[in-house]
C-alpha cells in the first residue's frame, strides 16, 4: 500500500497562519519607508516587536486583557491628538493604520481579525504605491498578494470549531511552537505536483492580471482630488528651489539617485551634453542666489487643471517629442531644453508659466513621479528676451549706473507691491568689493560696445585659469562676501561658485548675467531608449544678456568649454545629427531602463494606449488572417490544379494508396481500439507505472532474475491492490538492488 | 419489560456521485428549460456561488479601488483593481477545481428504530489525477425528522483516497425517513466566495417504533401454559419436527449439517412447539378504536415490542395489521416484516380496518392477542379478551 502524505494538523496551521500574518504586517509597515509621512517611532516599535512576537507568539498570549481593553480609546485619543498638532489627515490615517497594524500583529488573531489585517496591509501598500508610482510598488503588491492568499488560505483550511476555541478563552495550544518542526512538517507535506500548480496559478494571476490591466476600458472623470494632493512631497534632495545656497548643488551631486527619464521620439537631435533647465536665480545674495520678487512676479497665476497647455516659445514643426519622467523628490521646477510649443500632462495638472526665461513649474513640489510630455522643442543655448531688449533701449546704458550696493536705478522696486524688473544686474557687495570686482573686470579686458561674447569667453578662460574645481571648497570663513573672497584666492572651487563668480564679474562689467540651475549631460540607455539622468548631473551655469535679444548661456565650470555655440540649436533644427550621448551601462542601466518602461508602459498607460493597443492587435489579426486565407486559398487552388490534370497510372495510383492509407489508420485506430489504450495508459495508477517504469530499468541493466524485489514489482505492476506491499519500500529495495548490481557487475 | 430483536445490520448505500455529473433521468430538450437554466440553474446540479462577507468586504474594497482609479486614472490604483479581480476568478477557478471528479456516497445501517443512535456514513472519493481536495462541507439530514447537520472534510483529500464521515443521528419517530444529502459546500481556498452544489443523493430507511417498557399481567392466566403438552406446530420448542430448506432470514445454529452434506443443500431443523401457547398478534388500526394519537403511537410501540418478546419466546404464530394479509412468523424476516408494517402504520377509517375484535376472533381463532385504549393514556393487550400486559 502506498504511504499517504502526513497532514498538518490544526495547530501547525495555526502556526503557519500566525507566521504569514506577521510576514503581512511588517511587509506593508515598511512601505510607510518609501512615503514621506514622520512614523519613525511606529516603523520602530513595529520592526522590532512584530518579528519578537511572530517569532514568540507565547508573548502574544500574554498581553493582559486589560490592555485589549485600553487599545481601542488610546488608539482614537493618538489619532486625534496627532491629526489636531499636524494637520494633515492623510499622515495622520498612515500612522493610524501603522499604530492598528502594530495591536494586530502582536496580538492573537481570530478569522475577523486577521480579515483586519489584511486590509489594513492592503490600505498601506496601494497609498505607499499611489504616493511613490514607484517600480518597488510591484514587488511589494506582488508579495503582498502572495502573502495574504496564504494567510486566507490558512483560515480556510483551519476548522472553525478549533479557531473559535483558540481565541475564546485562555492560552491556545498552538503558541508553544517550535519553528523547526513546523518546518520539517511543510516540507513532509509539500508535493510537487501542488507547488507547480500553486506556481502555475500564481502565475496565472499575474498573466490574468496584466490582461485585465490592459483590458479594463478607461476614460477619465477628471476630479483631480487625489491622495497625492493631501501629503506634503519630500524634503527635495535637489534643493532646487527659488533659493540656492552654495554648496546646495554639490550636495545633490553626492545623490546618484535617478532624477529623470527623458524619452526622445529622435535621439539624434539630442546634443552630447544637454542642459537641462529648472530654474532662473537673479538676485545675488550673500551665500547664495535667490528668485527675485520682480521675477517672480513675472509668473502668470496658476493656469486651472490642464492636460495640455501651449507655450509661447517658437515651435520648432520638426523638433522630436519629448517624454520626461521627473522623479519625486527633485523640484516642482520641471526641466526643459528650450522654448516648448506644447506640454501634454499624463492627468490633469495645474501650471505655473513663466515665458520670458522659460520656466514652467508645477504649484506644489509633487510627491510621486511626474509624466509630461513636450512638443516643439529643440535643445537650444540661447533663450530669446525682446522685453529685456526693449528695456535697455528705452534706458540707455549709461543710466544703468552701478550703486554701491548693486542695486541699479532701473532695478529699483518701483509700483505699489514694490515689486520692480529682476535683478539682472544686482551685485549686493560693498564699494571695496565693488572696486575690486571693477579691477578684475579691468584686468579680463572690459565689454566694448556690445562684444558681451568676447568678454564672457574670457572671463571664463580667466576663471579657470585662477581656480580649479572641486567638490569643496576650503575657503575659511571671514569677514565680506564669500564670492568676491572666492575670487581673491587661489582656492578650487565647484559648479555654483564658477557660476556665481562669472555672473558678478558680468554685472560689475555691466552685463546683465543670471545663474541657471538644473542638470547638465545624462546617458544613453541602450536597453529602454531613453535619457538617464541622475542627480549627480545637478549643475549651475550662467546665462548672459548679449544686449541686444538673447540669453546665451555660459558655462565656466572648468572644462565646460565656456560660452557655448550660438549656431547649434539651428543645426539641430535643421535635422542634424548632434554628438552621441555616453551609454549608460551595468547593473543600474537594466534596472534604470526597467523603471523607464514601468512609467513608459505601466505608469502612463491610458485610454489612447489603449486605443493604439487594440488598433495594432486588430491590425495584427487582420494581417495574420489574411495571410492564413491566402496560405489556404493557394493550398486549395494547388489540390484543385492537381486535381483538373490529366490522370495518369502513377497520379491513380498515389491517390488510391492515400485513400487506402487514411483508410487503413481508421480502421486500424478503431480495430485496435487505440484510444482505449491510450487512456488506459494514461489513466494507469502512478504506483503501477512507477512499478513498470522499475522493471523496464531493471531489465535494461541486466539485473538477474529471481531477486526477490522483482516479484514486488510484478505484484505492484499487475497484482490486485489489496495485495500491495508498501510501495515507497518496494521502489527503496529497487534502487538499492540496482545500485548494489551495478557495483558487483564485471566491468 | 422491553427488550428488541437483535436482528444484522444491513448496510443501505447509495450509488456513488459525482460532481457536476447530470441525473440519470432523461428530459427532452425544451427552449424553455435552457433559457431558465440559464438565468436561474436547477437546485439538484447548480453550482452556486455566494460571495461570503469576506468576499462581500473584498468586492467593496474593488468598487471603492476601481472608483477612485477612474477618478484619478491611476494605473497604480488599475493595477490593484485588476489583482483583486484576479484573485476572484482564482478564487472562483480553485473552488472549481476543488469540487471537480469528487464522488460520494451515502450509507445507512439498518434497521433504525426510532429514539436508538444510528450512523450515517458519507464516503468520499477524491478521482482527480493530480490535485488533493480541501476543505468541504456537506449538508445532510433527515427529511421526516427534520434534522439537519454540516458534516465537514478538514483533512486533505488526496488523489485517489477515499475518507468516511459519519454522522449519530438518533430518529425520533417511527415511519419511512429520508436521509437526504442537500448539498455541498467550500470557502476554498480563500473564503471569498461560498460555492453550494446541490445533490441528488438520498437513502430511504424504515424507522422501527421504539421499544416500550410493558407489565405483563398473570392474574387473569392469560399467559398460561399447558405443562407436558406438545403440539405439530412449528415452533422453539426441544422436540425435531422435521427438516426443511433453508430459507434467508435462518438462523445458521438450526442448519441440519449431515442432512445437507448428504441432500447437497442446506436443511434446516423444525422443532415443535413446546406448548399450544402459540398467539396471533392483530392490530387494529381502526380510527374510532385510538381516537387519541398519542395512545395509537403507543399501541404501536407495544405492538412491535410484544411481537418481538413473543417471537423471541417463540410463542408468536401469526402477525397481522388491520385487513393486511396475516404473516405466519418462521423467521426474523418474517418479524421484520410485520415491524416495517408496525413503522408505517397509520390510522385507517373503520371501513379498511379490517372489522372489530369480534371479527378478527373469527379470522384468528383462539390465542388471538389485540391491543385497545387503557384509560386516556395507556394501552392494554388482550388475549382472548382477558387482559394480559398494560403500557
């Protein structure tokens, strides 16, 4: 008789389903890591208690009942005492679930209650994946899923009797657990025919899950009001923000973290090293550059909920599109390479538009990853202004006279909210950091008339050649402005201090001169087809006035080549080809170019995706079809032409033997009742089969007769079952026979 | 005094069924029928399917999930919507599989006498080629009784096992039960959905009238004997009579085992009766003797249990219920005869009833044992009319 599969008895279920709410709990408490919700505390208390308890669940059984009894009141008190002090209900529900998950998880569990945790699980994991559209979401809801079927599973298989006597009354048998006995018992019990189906229905879900993802028709209510808008975004790592100190960019740089993903329906047109611009910093501060009110001012009010909106740029009709995938975290700021013609946001977003330098930003720094995509635009180093031409016409450049503090006449806060022009040639130092500036501008070789060009090209030419670059900068700290002291050392310095220092010696030169901040270069990701761009490309250059229409951007970071080409953007428009970009490779290319299809395909999958996913699965149908038809179509025609030909003994005779052989096979199959056997065969006992299989191997190696285990096989193989020995001995005393055989035989 | 014949079990058993199988009962093809099918499946074969609360809580969880998603149009929301939808047809497909090529059969022990503990077996077989079964209900009871229970599978099945569940049922009234097996049901695997499948499985059992404690009375000499007397009558007494062909029902300590070796079949021995104290038990089932019913239902009761004391006695020589045809008792059969008649017995008008005392002494003759309404609860025997036991 064949040994049956031991069974798990109550308590081990009660063990494994303890187990698995555990694994549940601290799955989902950790995805509060990826939010940027404060429950240091919770996420604390709940990684070392929940891994105790699960691991000691005789600790579970030993919370006095009047604690049970206090939960729910400190529970509530917590929640609002938190949701009064921050504000913000979204966080404050986290922490809640967080607190409700952590009472569950170190407490005995009934049917009801390991329902609770399962949502509760659920709850966190889908806000943690709304708030992040982060690629980690499909590992944690993956997991999740596995984990809670099991656990549901467990309750199932479970007897209701013995679960209600478990939580009812006393310490329940089951908490005395010695893990690895349960081990041994689930390895005694698994079967692989069970794991491969678990693993093909798991699978099965997944494939189930993906067409309904694609299937399920979309259309979009556009309400707007989501989980995102109700959380604070991260503190940005980016710093880019209206105020930029120095040293800030460094530290961004020091992040290898991914920043954006740049799609390019053309990446030819993409420049070897592009700039990608954020923001625009006018007014110079001692330690750093600011957004000036009067630029700010220039920011039209925030547009309503647009999925698309127009700039005011030159659209260039043959530029590439561009799909950017901005990560959280980094700026509201969004990053662009030139004037836009059209913005196209994945769901409906408020804008804020600024469109004499070009920048675009969203109202609130988002807190998940941001999809827009861009029209018209082409990389370009010199940004168009007329208003500030038409402005220095109006004022000659002599009435633009440098005062002491910088400030000039024509940048005076002027008006009611006292808001003027920007300060694009704000200097804020001293007069004796003024007169040395002036002596420096002397010894570069001031502006004639309108060579702004020449001057810049130079200035940074002199600034390299007095300091070298480094990521820190060991200037010690003093009395007067740190950029002008910068300056009047040898020191190496980095990216903001170039940029910073070439924009005062533009302004003391009478240029009007602005610091860019964003990111410069990226790398090709062959795998995706896309632009990687990391945080360690974070970068700030300058943008000069040439007085007359444009801002031509400068960068004097050593090695940046200065001023750049006026004329490239124009090639580029012109179709033609710019320097490739370096290619990404490694670990961190695969798992970059997995996160660009995530947002590619997952993330910003819509109705017109799906539109464009049926036309070409419909397309595709049609193809095959027709070509089927045709395939068949000229099959038929053949056997018809064949058919119509005159008939000759041979032809005769191959067709008569064709009839006769299908003939023959029929009555054969049915003569000999060929599918009986095969389903005989198929449907034979595994212990028979396994029995022949035994002694086809046996014969085959030249095994002598008469062994004893021979006549076991043959009643296994053909005796009635009642007369079985025990199988798994059979087979056991067959290897060994074997073996043994094959170890005395005569080589 | 109350005692009952120990007669053999005998085992009543269904034929095996199986889920999703069709009845074997034949119906022609009607339009009709399809499109109600349809909408609304018939009881014996539907598979039903029943979100449970944990199901009910995971469909609302959905609608909110899939609500939110085509408010924001979030693919991450989508993509949660779609894996619970997922889960729910797994759900649905597992619950499927769990059920599939699973066989029962229902087995009863007979005889039942009503008030004793009976066992109701369930076999189930698991015919499926690679996947155990988990986890499932059967809903079974008995008709008449009313009485239902939830027999559970908590172990697995595996392929090809076999597992028995039984069920003490303890009948309270006489009479033909039914034991019918409603139906079955699973949670499996996730307690989501309750799948419920009806069964066409019933076993039909005689329930015997419980045994009741009598007093026999001895002063009117009803139940004297003649000392020395012998009679041609078969009977329990020590004297051989003759031989004759074994009949079923036999008892194997009467075979004759020398006449049988020698005739090539089995004989069994007849013994004389030791006295002519033989009595023929009539029951009257008229409606105006027992107008009470609770009286009736004891006479029944004290019927059956002065037939099987008398046969055990051997003093019992014919049974006959109202105008039913008199059964000579030679055998156990022939007493479990006249008790599945005693379960089934029911008041009959005056007119079925086969006529009075005076009539059935007619037909009967002497030693004539009747029952008739002793006050306004207890019932009297009566041999010959002279009272000879009281329930």
């Amino acid at each position: 008789m064949a040994l049956r599969r031991p069974q798990l008895d109550s308590q081990t279920l009660h063990q494994v389903r303890w187990l698995l709410g555990g694994l549940l709990s601290l799955l989902a408490a950790w995805t509060v890591f990826y939010m940027a919700v404060e429950a240091t505390v919770l996420l604390a208390m709940t990684t070392l208690a929940v891994p105790l308890v699960m691991w000691r669940p005789v600790l579970a059984a030993s919370v006095p009942g009047w604690v049970h009894r206090l939960v729910f009141p400190a529970v509530v008190a917590l929640f609002a005492l938190d949701f009064f002090q921050a504000r913000e209900l979204l966080p404050a529900m986290i922490r809640l679930g967080l607190m409700l998950l952590l009472y569950r998880s170190v407490t005995l569990r009934s049917r009801r209650e390991d329902m609770q945790l399962i949502l509760l699980s659920l709850f966190l994991v889908v806000v943690a994946g709304v708030l992040t559209v982060s690629m980690v979401f499909v590992v944690q809801i993956l997991l999740f899923t596995g984990c809670a079927l099991g656990l549901m599973l467990t309750i199932t298989l479970t007897d209701p009797a013995e679960d209600r006597a478990s939580t009812d009354g006393g310490t329940p048998a089951w908490v005395k657990v010695e893990w690895p006995r349960v081990l041994r018992e689930l390895l005694a019990v698994a079967n692989w025919r069970v794991l491969a189906l678990a693993a093909v229905l798991f699978v099965g879900v997944l494939g189930l899950s993906a067409l309904l993802f694609l299937m399920i028709p979309r259309f979009e209510w556009g309400m707007g009001f989501f989980l995102d808008q109700m959380l604070k975004g991260k503190s940005s790592r980016s710093g880019f923000s209206e105020t930029v100190n120095f040293g800030d960019v460094v530290h961004i740089q020091e992040d290898r973290g991914l920043a954006l993903s740049v799609d390019v329906s053309d990446p030819g047109r993409v420049p070897a090293t592009p700039y990608w611009r954020m923001l625009v910093l006018d007014q110079y501060a001692r330690g750093g550059f600011m957004m000036s009110p009067g630029l700010r001012a220039q920011f039209a009010k925030p547009t309503p909920k647009i999925i698309q909106h127009q700039g005011t740029g030159t659209r260039h009709e043959n530029a590439p599109i561009w799909t950017f995938y901005l990560e959280s975290g980094v700026s509201r700021y969004l990053p662009l390479v030139g004037a836009y013609g059209q913005i196209t946001f994945a769901s409906p977003q408020s804008l804020v538009v600024n469109d004499t330098p070009m920048i675009a930003a969203l109202p609130v720094e988002p807190a998940k990853m941001t999809a827009y995509r861009i029209e018209g635009m082409l990389p370009e180093s010199r940004i168009e202004d007329l208003d500030l031409a038409r402005r220095l016409r109006d004022q000659p450049q002599a009435d633009i006279a440098l005062k002491p503090n910088g400030q000039t006449d024509a940048e005076k806060p002027s008006g009611h909210d006292g808001k003027g022009p920007p300060m694009y040639l704000n200097l804020s130092v001293s007069a004796a950091e003024l007169a040395q500036l002036q002596a420096w501008v002397e010894e570069i070789g001031a502006p004639r008339s309108g060579e702004v060009a020449g001057y810049v090209q130079r200035a940074c030419v002199w600034l390299e050649r007095r300091h070298g670059y480094a990521l820190s900068m060991s200037l010690l700290p003093a009395d007067g402005d740190i950029l002008v002291r910068w300056l009047g050392s040898p020191e190496p310095g980095h990216c903001e201090l170039f940029a910073g220092s070439l924009v005062l010696l533009c302004r003391a030169a009478g240029v009007p001169a602005r610091v860019v901040v964003g990111f410069k270069g990226g790398v090709w990701n062959a795998g995706s087809g896309s632009i990687t761009v990391t945080n360690a490309n974070a970068h700030a250059w300058v943008e000069v006035y040439d007085g007359e229409r444009y801002w031509l951007r400068a960068d004097p970071t050593p090695g940046a080549g200065g001023l750049s080409r006026p004329g490239l953007s124009a090639a580029m428009a012109a179709g033609g080809d710019g320097a490739p970009l370096q290619l990404e490779s490694g670990w961190a290319a695969r798992w970059n170019g997995l996160r660009v299809f995530w947002y590619r395909r997952i993330v910003s999958f819509d109705q017109a995706s799906q539109v464009e996913m049926m036309r070409t699965a419909g397309h595709w149908a049609e193809a095959y079809g027709k070509r089927l038809m045709s395939a068949l179509d000229r099959r038929l025609r053949a056997a018809g032409e064949w058919v119509m030909r005159p008939w000759s003994l041979d032809r005769v005779g191959w067709a008569g033997g064709a009839v006769v052989t299908v003939a023959l096979l029929v009555w054969g199959i049915r003569r000999l009742n060929v599918i009986a056997w095969w389903r005989s065969v198929r449907g034979v006992d595994p212990v028979r089969r396994e029995a022949g299989r035994w002694l086809r191997r046996l014969a085959a190696r030249g095994v002598p007769a008469g062994e004893a285990v021979r006549d076991e096989l043959l009643r296994l193989r053909y005796g009635r079952r009642s007369t079985w020995p025990p199988s798994a001995d059979v087979f056991r005393a067959a290897r060994q026979a074997l073996k043994k055989w094959l170890r005395q035989r005569p080589r | 005094m109350a005692t009952s014949t120990q007669s053999m079990p005998v085992p009543v058993t269904a034929d095996w069924q199986q889920a999703g199988k069709r009845s074997r009962v034949a119906r022609g093809f009607r339009w009709r029928r399809l499109l109600w099918s349809l909408l609304y499946p018939p009881e014996a074969r539907a598979h039903r399917v029943v979100p449970t609360l944990t199901g009910s809580v995971l469909i609302g969880v959905s609608l909110g999930i899939g609500l939110a998603a085509y408010n924001t149009a979030s693919n991450i929301l989508f993509i949660t919507l779609s894996l619970l939808l997922s889960c729910l047809i797994l759900s649905g497909l597992l619950s499927w599989i769990n059920v599939r090529r699973l066989s029962w059969r229902l087995q009863v022990m007979t005889p039942w006498r009503a008030g004793q503990a009976q066992l109701v077996t369930l076999d189930l077989r698991n015919r499926k080629r690679f996947v155990p079964t988990y986890s499932l209900w059967f809903e079974i009871g008995l008709k008449q009784a009313k009485q239902k229970t939830r027999l559970r599978l908590t172990r697995r099945l595996d392929v090809g096992e076999t597992e028995r569940l039984e069920w003490t049922v303890r009948p309270v009234e006489r009479g033909l039960e039914r034991v019918e097996l409603a139906g079955l049901g699973s949670l499996f695997p996730f307690g989501f959905l309750r799948k419920t499948m009806g069964c066409e499985h019933a076993c039909e059992v005689i329930v015997w009238p419980t045994p009741v404690e009598y007093h026999r009375r001895t002063e009117g000499g009803a139940w004297r004997m003649q000392p020395g007397e012998r009679s041609r009558r078969v009977g329990q007494g020590g004297d051989l009579l003759a031989l004759r062909k074994y009949a079923a029902g036999d008892s194997q300590r009467l075979v004759h085992w020398k006449a049988s070796a020698r005739l090539r079949r089995l004989m069994v021995r007849q013994f004389s009766a030791e006295a002519q104290d033989g009595f023929t038990l009539w029951v009257d089932l008229s409606a105006a003797r027992w107008p009470r019913p609770e009286q009736f239902e004891l006479a029944i009761r004290l019927a059956a249990t002065l037939a099987e004391d008398l046969f055990r006695e051997g003093r019992l020589v014919a049974v006959a219920l109202a105008a039913n045809p008199v059964i000579q008792v030679r055998s156990v059969g022939d007493i479990e005869r006249f008790l599945d008649q005693l379960a089934v017995a029911r008041l009959l008008p005056d007119s079925m009833s086969g006529g009075g005392a005076g009539l059935a002494a007619t037909r009967f003759g002497t030693n004539l044992l009747t029952l008739a309404p002793d006050g306004i609860r207890g019932v009297s025997a009566y041999i010959d009319g002279t009272a000879a036991a009281t329930a």
